[in-house]
C-alpha cells in the first residue's frame, strides 16, 4: 500500500468500491467484510466478502477457508463469475 502513489491508491480504491456495489447489487448482502492480507506475498490485494444477518460468521470477521458452503458445480461458480463480469462491465 505505501509504495502505491495517490493516484493509484484512489484509483484501486475506487475499483475496490465497484466490486462492492456489484456484490450488493447482485446478491443483496447485509453487509460486506473487507480483508486485505500480505503476510505471504508482495502483492496487494482485498477479500470482499457478503456477509448476511443471521448466517455463518455473521457479527465476525470472515475465516479465510470455513469449508461451510460450497457450490453445487463449476457450473454454479461461473455463473457468479459470469454475473459479476457482466456487471463490472468486463
């Protein structure tokens, strides 16, 4: 974070900020977790994670691997994937 100018801070927080409203606008959430970690690598990046009233976690930050939900197919996972690009504009 700190070797990025301001205009590339703004700028990925602006992004950062896109993907959540895609997220909201797609699925509806309560809320969204943000995580940023880098203890294992030298690149930045963010976890945004829906976060549902009520749900697993729910009030917690988000495990990284809870092995709770999984999808029913590859199939499932590009469609969301799919939604989202469409969204984003991609």
């Amino acid at each position: 974070m700190v070797d990025l100018t301001d205009a590339e801070r703004n700028d990925y927080f602006a992004e950062v900020n896109q993907v959540a409203k895609a997220l909201h606008k797609l699925f509806s959430p309560d809320k969204i977790n943000y995580g940023a970690y880098g203890d294992g690598g030298s690149h930045l990046h963010f976890h945004l994670v829906p976060k549902y009233e009520g749900e697993f976690e729910w009030g917690t930050p988000f495990a990284m691997n809870p092995g709770e939900k999984f999808l029913a197919d590859d199939a499932a996972y590009e469609k969301i994937a799919a939604d989202l690009r469409a969204e984003l504009g991609l």
